[in-house]
C-alpha cells in the first residue's frame, strides 16, 4: 500500500506534544507496503467484477489495474490482438498528432506582426497567466466530476454489475447484453488493437459473453444454459460455444479450472449430439442434406475433427476389401518360381477410383480445414496397402528372390503411379501429390533394408555363378581337348613334360605347329556362306601317319543353347585322335594358343552389366522416397556398380590378361616353325586388348547412362565409392595392358631379331664377285627380310590403334623403335658388307626409316636417320679412305647419335676393312707420321 503520516496530535494548550508525534511516526513506519509486482499478481488472480472494485480504493490501483498491458495479456490469450494492426494504429497516430502540432506551429506563425523598424522581426512573449483560459479550464473539471459521479466512465464495463450475478437474478438488468443474439455471433470481429485502448476492447468482449459464460458454468444439465434458448440452430449454437471455448482462455481467477470443465463438459454433450446427427445422415448417405450440415456444425465449434474422423473409420471402403482383389492372386497366377504383377496392378486401378469418388463427396460435405481426403488416404494406405503388400513379399521372400525382388520394385512403381493418378480435393493443396507418395513410401519403408540387401546378394551371387561357369566351360573345354589329343596315348609314369616332348617335336624336320592367323575380334560379324577352316598344314610326324586335324580360326565363347543347356564343346574335326604322344602335345599346344583369345569373354562382361543394369533399376526406383531411405537406395545402387566392377575386373579380365602375359612370357620364336603372319600370341594378346578397350568403354557408358544421368553419382566427387571403383578398374585394366605390351615388345623384338637372323642372306650385304669380265646386276630394292621385318612391326603396332590411348599408343611405338634400332644396330655389327651390298643396306634403312616416320614421332625419327647415314660409310670406294676418315670423325653428321668410336665400330664390318684400315686409322688418329 502507499506511505501515509497521521494528523498531528495537539494537546489541550494548543502546543504540539513530542512524543505522541514521535509515536505517530513510528505507528506509520511500521506498516509494511507490498512490493508493486506481487500487487501486479494478485490483480491477475482476481474476476474482472473485483477488479473493477479493487480499481476505485486509491489513485494508484487505478493506475494498476488500468494499465494497458494487462488487458492487452487477456487479448492475446484468446489471439485477438494483432501486434502488427497495433504498431500501424500507433504509427498513424504518431503521424496525426506531429501534423497537428505542425498547422499549430504556422498558425501561430501567421499571428505574429511586423516589427516597427520594419525588420520582420518576430516578437517572442510569455503568457504567465490568463484568467479567462483558466475560469474554463475549472469549469470543464468541475463539470467532468459532476458527470462521473453520476454516470461513471464510459469504459465498457458501465452496463455490468459490480458482483457477480447470481443464479436467482433473472432480471432485465443481467439479460440486456442478451437482447441482440445476432450481433453477439460476430463480437471478435469488431475487435480493434489500439495501443492504450485495451481496457475498452475487452470490456465489449466480456459485456457480450460474460453472462452467458457464467450462465454456462452454473448450470446443472444441458437444458439449463441460457444459450440453447436465445440460440435455436445448431449453427448458431456452435458459433457462440465456440466464442465461450475462446472467452475461457482469459479466465483467470479462483476456480477457472472447475469452469472450464463444465464448459468442457457441454461443449462435448453438444457435440456429441451432432455427430450423431452426422452418422445418421452418413447411414442414410444424405450427402448434401444432413451430412453437408452438421460437417459444418462440427467444423464451426472446434475445427471438425470429431466429424472427420467419424466419417474416415466407418468409410465402406474398410468393409468391402473383397471387391479390390487378394494379394495372392499375385503368386497364385504366376509360374512356379514367379509372380504376377498384373493382378496388383487391377487393385490399385479399383482402389484409385474408388478414392477419386469420395474426393468429390468431400468437397460437397466438408468445409475448408483440413485435408480430410488426406486423412482418408493414410487410414487406407495403413488399413489397405500395408495389410495388402506385406503378406505377399512374406510369401514372396519365402518361394525365391527373383521374385521377391520384382514384387517390392514393381509394386512400389506401381503404387507410385496410383498416388500419382489420385485427384485432389479443392482444399488439398498445391504438395498434395507430395504427400500422397510420402504416404505410400511409409508403407514400403519397413521393407526396403532387407529389399536392398537382398539385391545386392542377388547380384553378387549372380556375377560370380556367371564368371565361375565360364571358367568351368574353359577348363571343361582344356580338359575335353586335351583328352581328345591324349586318347590313344599310353601315359607312363617316367614320360616328360609338354615341353620337352615340344622340343622334340619341333626338332624335327617337319612343320608342326601351324601358324595362328592375324584377325580383329570385330571382324567376326560378316556373313559367310559357309563355315571356314584355317589354311593351316596338318599336323604331321615323320614316320608316324596322323590325319589332319583342322581348327577353327577363332574359338567361340562358350555360351548356353536357348534352351538353357550347354553348346557341345567343338573338337578337332577329325576321324581318330593322334596315336603318338609328340603330335598330341603338339596339337594341344596349338588349341592353347587358338584359344588365347577366349581367356576372357565380351558375353561374360555383357550377362554382368545386363544382370547389374536390371538391379540398379530396381534399387533406383527407390531413391525418389528421399530421406534415409533415397540416400541408401542411392548408396546400394553404387555398391552394385563397385560389385561389377570387382568380380568384372579382378576375376576375369585381370586372370585373362596375366595368362595372355604368361603365354607371352613363355614364347620362343625359335621354337616356332612358320613366322609368316607375325608373333601369334603377341597377335592374339592385341586382340585381347581390343576386346579389353570395349569392355571398358561398355562400363563407361554404363556408368554415365546408369548412375551420372539419373544422378546416382557425382562424376567430379573424387571419394565417391563408384568414381573410385571405376578408376580402380581402369588403372588395372591400363597395368595388365601396359605388362602385356612390354612382354609383347620383347617377344616382338625376339621375333625381329630370329627374322633378322634365319631370313638375312650373307650375300644380302656381301654379294658374290662377278665373274671377270662379267657385268654386275644390282638389286636396288630392300631384301626379304627388311620387308618381313617392317611388315611383322607394322602389323603389329596397327592393331593397338584405337584401342589403347594415346599415350600408352606414342610409349608403345617408341619403344619398339628404340628397340627396332638397337636391334638393327646388333645386326650391322654381325654383317659383313661389301660395297656393292652397299646398295641392299641403304635400301633396308630407307625402308625403316619409311615405317618409323609412319608413328610420327620426331625424336625417334632421328636415331633413323643416323642409321641413313651411316650407311653411306659402305658405299665409299676404298681409294677414297681420307674421306671415309672423314666422315667417320664427323659427329654432326649423325646428330649426336653415335660417337666417332661407335662408327668406326660400324666401319669395321666393311668387308674391304683390312685393305682400308691403315689408312683410315691414319687420316684419323695420324698412325704412321714421323715427327720431323
């Protein structure tokens, strides 16, 4: 309470007593004063009646009790005050009033005069005191306390009573806010948030409503409320329980939790009334009649819940499931391993139609709110779809997972194509097709882990059955042709090995191992008349008679016959098997390097990318759920990829190549009889790496068509588990190529020099003398074996054009001319050569030079020209030494390729050396001058 002193007591003599005004004070200091937020408290605790009482005890309590804030509380509790319409209230206002002050300011202005001097000057005065201005401003007050003393302010709290009504006060007094009904239904309407006028916009809302919801609250049954006898419909019924429901979240004084239960309580009779009148007409299916009416009776006193529900639990769609189909009829008209998608697909088209037909009776019975059709849809897709798909994937899973695994795929596509055939309602929204598929993928999603593991097993067992089969079929294929070979053959414990068994073979004087044609894998495509056998000699044996045993040019992959069984593994076209044991290892080693070529299979590669393009498919379908369950849709359709390429590339491609670089590794050129169509194992490994190229170029295509262009994965994200993968294959791929060709330039190089050493002639270089008196007839082409040797390199390096990159392409070519040099270098140095095989010799390297200019490679074209010129040192006649010392000594000549020491190494094999070599040596070093 606020500080008061007491009168001062004055005794009889008129003097002042000191000691009763000392215990005055002390009795005024010793009333303690409560703090103002604990007053603000108990203010807040108090019916508005006492409040407007507590308001009238002291000047200071009205300041409290008529603070703006406090009513501005009890406006935003029952969400009529708009902040924002406040703010713009008190803006214009602040506007108004400095546009008052303004005008003031120029009319104030235009009063004042000119001074006399006629300098304009303003005169500035001070009013102290106007007696006229004050008598007004005293008669204006006493006349506003007069009026206040009789009327009280007008703050809309002037018509209620200062205590609560009782129950026995029927009287005109409590009943006069009750004589316009119609205007009550709309009170929160006429609502204004005016800073400062709180007080006044709830007094109108608690003048309307106060006595019905005190009238409410004192009832004893829901005949007595005052309400239901102003109010006769039902729709005005429910609008103002409604506005009571809103009134009561400003109640706040002692007992309003026993209020707003008996409100509670009414307001459920009252709605319990109207559903039933809601079902009766839902029973008799009086769409627009009753069922229309009391939906939005229901949705005007809280929102329609009740009527919402209602109508979705006893929807006859839940009653007759019979009509829509089995889940079993999936399984029941498909084969015996696998299911039919038809029949689920006829269900959802029934259930699809069934739905849009009550889309339009929602839109005639419900008002604007909720999304009852959506409501609708997840009681279905719970009560319908889930008790639908989750028996038939059971089952499903139980007979096979192929089957499995096209159910959950195919009928997830499916239902995603019944959300998207579903309509909306004229309420449903702008995302309803968006929540239509989030309500189907909530069915599938207890489905999808064990789905997409599933997948991912399926796959990998079925790549390694198809990569372990084909193995099978090769070693099935070995072992059929080597007992074919062996057949009539008496193996003994202490006979030797293929090798030695080879050598004897080919030691003999016969062809026995035929060549192996230079062919493309891709040329296998043109039609033929008929089938074609190799032009190859027989395999014979002095002194043993074998008949002829013709092979194919090429081996077919083994593959399966349409009807699933294997193709017969093709045999040596011949009447018996070989009788001695030499042919038949000899044979054998020749079906070994003929079958090189299928040491890994382009069919292999395409069953996996087939089989790993279907599973990604159907994985793929699920990552448009988004979320957890997308992401790992997308995480497992990289894992297929990754599982691709591992049992792809490390089971088959990598062990063909390392046994094409073993076969490579194993080849001796002298051991072979006919060299006329190159390197076979070199040939046949370059054709594997055609058939490599092509298979990488099929999982790069896969991978951009499957993964990058449904955004599966990110090309240009370097940790990406697929981006890796894919690197990792090719980088295999590129080190199986890269070993292979360096074993294949050996082995070509070995193959150049055993031509360079059977095929060069000694009178290539050194051709016999004439006969005296006989004219020489030179040849001035290249010899035979220059011409092999370019056409064995040539043919050679053609076949990796366009197979490998080109940088791998410019390292091979380079190294096989380095090499071709230094080949040709050893060569020169065993030859003997006469001036007349001059001619042969510089033709030979001209014919090098020809070819090395063909792989366009600058550096390496020059060690060839060296080579030109160092042929001309043989064509120089041997009076002419000075200048062959000459020639020898000049190392610009050779571009620094060779050393003045590395030519005269080459001068030595001039066979005229001996006759010349004393007075080269002279010309160069001065062997044989005197110092005079």
């Amino acid at each position: 309470m606020s500080h008061f002193k007491r009168a001062a007591v004055v005794d009889g003599t008129g003097r002042r007593n000191v000691l009763t005004s000392l215990k005055a004070t002390q009795m005024a200091d010793s009333k303690a004063a409560l703090p103002a937020e604990i007053i603000s408290m108990i203010l807040d605790c108090l019916p508005i009646p006492d409040l407007m009482s507590f308001a009238r005890t002291s000047r200071r309590m009205q300041e409290m009790v008529y603070e703006d804030s406090r009513w501005v509380q009890r406006l935003k509790a029952m969400a009529v005050w708009n902040e924002g319409e406040a703010r713009q209230r008190f803006e214009e206002a602040l506007r108004v009033k400095r546009e008052m002050i303004r005008m003031r300011a120029e009319e104030d202005s235009k009063k004042t005069g000119i001074g006399v001097n006629g300098d304009g000057a303003v005169r500035k005065t001070t009013t102290l005191f106007d007696a006229g201005l004050e008598e007004e401003r005293q008669r204006r007050s006493v006349e506003g306390a007069r009026k206040s003393g009789r009327t009280g302010a007008l703050d809309g709290f002037e018509t209620l009573n200062i205590s609560l009504p009782t129950h026995t006060n029927q009287g005109s007094n409590s009943r006069a806010p009750m004589q316009d009904p119609e205007a009550l239904l709309n009170i929160f309407s006429n609502i204004k948030s005016i800073r400062g006028s709180a007080r006044e916009e709830f007094g109108k809302i608690y003048g309307a409503l106060g006595p019905f919801y005190f009238d409410l609250v004192r009832s004893r049954s829901h005949v007595d409320p005052v309400i239901f006898r102003v109010y006769r419909d039902p729709e005005q019924q429910a609008q103002m329980l409604s506005h009571l429901q809103t009134f009561s979240r400003s109640d706040w004084a002692q007992g309003w939790r026993s209020r707003e239960e008996k409100l509670t309580t009414m307001v459920g009779i009252f709605e319990n009334a109207v559903l039933r009148e809601f079902e009766q007409g839902y029973e008799a299916w009086d769409i627009d009649g009753r069922m229309r009416r009391y939906a939005h009776v229901l949705h005007v006193l809280n929102g329609g819940h009740a009527g919402i529900e209602l109508y979705v639990q006893k929807h006859p769609i839940f009653t007759d499931r019979e009509v829509l189909g089995h889940s079993m009829d999936c399984i029941n008209q498909a084969s015996a391993e696998g299911i039919a998608l038809e029949p689920s697909r006829e269900f959802l088209e029934r259930l699809s139609l069934k739905i849009n037909e009550q889309a339009n009776i929602i839109d005639r019975v419900f008002p604007s709110g909720d999304d009852v059709l959506q409501i609708l849809l997840e009681k279905v897709a719970e009560d319908i779809l889930m008790e639908y798909v989750t028996p038939l994937f059971d089952e499903a899973h139980e007979r096979s997972i192929p089957s499995y695994l096209k159910a959950v795929s195919g009928i997830f596509e499916q239902s995603m194509r019944f959300a998207i055939s579903l309509k909306p309602t004229k309420f449903s929204g702008g995302d309803f097709t968006d929540k239509v598929k989030t309500i189907v993928a909530k069915v599938f999603e207890p489905h999808i882990d064990l789905y997409l593991q599933d997948e991912l097993d399926y796959f990998k067992r079925i790549a390694e059955t198809g990569v372990g089969e084909w193995e099978n079929k090769l070693s099935a294929q070995e072992a059929s042709t080597e007992s074919f070979f062996m057949a009539n053959i008496n193996r003994q414990a202490d006979k030797k090995d293929f090798l030695s068994s080879f050598k004897k073979v080919v030691m003999m004087p016969v062809n026995v191992l035929p060549s192996l044609p230079i062919g493309s894998p891709f040329t296998a495509a043109k039609p033929t008349s008929a089938p074609q056998v190799t032009n190859r000699s027989s395999l014979q044996v002095q002194g043993a008679g074998l008949s002829s045993y013709p092979l194919s040019s090429r081996p077919q992959t083994p593959s399966l016959t349409p009807n699933g069984e294997e193709y017969p593994i093709p045999l040596p076209a011949a009447a018996e098997a070989p009788t001695n044991e030499l042919a038949a290892k000899a044979a054998l080693m020749a079906s070994k390097l003929e079958g090189i070529r299928s040491l890994f299979s382009i069919e292999v590669a395409l069953d996996l990318t087939h089989a790993a393009k279907a599973s990604i498919d159907r994985a793929a379908i699920f990552v448009r759920l988004g979320g957890q369950s997308g992401g790992e849709a997308r995480e497992q359709c990289e894992t297929i990829f990754v599982v691709l390429l591992q049992i792809l590339g490390d089971r088959h491609v990598k062990t063909g190549f390392d046994k094409a670089v073993d076969h490579l590794s194993k080849y001796n050129p002298r051991e072979v009889s006919e060299h006329q169509q190159g390197v076979a194992p070199l040939v046949t490994f370059l054709e594997l790496v055609n058939v490599g190229d092509l298979i990488s170029q099929m999982i790069d295509v896969f991978y951009e068509q499957q993964l990058v262009a449904r955004k599966l994965a990110d090309r240009n994200d370097f940790l990406d588990p697929a981006v890796k993968a894919k690197k990792k294959f090719e980088q295999m791929l590129d080190e199986r190529v890269a070993a292979g060709l360096n074993k294949g330039i050996d082995v070509l190089m070995d193959e150049v020099e055993y031509v360079c050493a059977t095929m060069q002639l000694p009178t290539d270089y050194n051709p016999t003398p004439p006969i005296s008196g006989k004219s020489q007839a030179f040849d001035i082409g290249p010899t035979k074996a220059a011409e092999q040797v370019v056409k064995i390199l040539e043919s050679h390096t053609k076949m990796l054009t366009g197979s490998t990159d080109k940088t791998m392409l410019d390292v091979f070519n380079q190294e096989v001319g380095l090499r071709l040099f230094t080949a040709l270098c050893k060569h020169l140095k065993r030859a003997r050569i006469s001036t007349d095989g001059a001619i042969k010799l510089i033709s030979d390297m001209n014919i090098y030079f020809l070819y090395i200019r063909t792989l366009k490679n600058q550096d390496l074209l020059e060690y060839f020209k060296a080579l030109r010129e160092l042929s001309q040192i043989y064509l120089i006649d041997p009076s002419h030494a000075k200048e062959m010392a000459t020639i020898i000594a000049d190392g610009d000549r050779f571009h620094g390729i060779f050393r003045a020491e590395e030519v005269y190494e080459f001068a030595e094999r001039r066979a005229d050396w001996y006759q010349v070599k004393r007075d080269v040596e002279r010309a160069m070093y001065g062997i044989g001058c005197v110092v005079m």
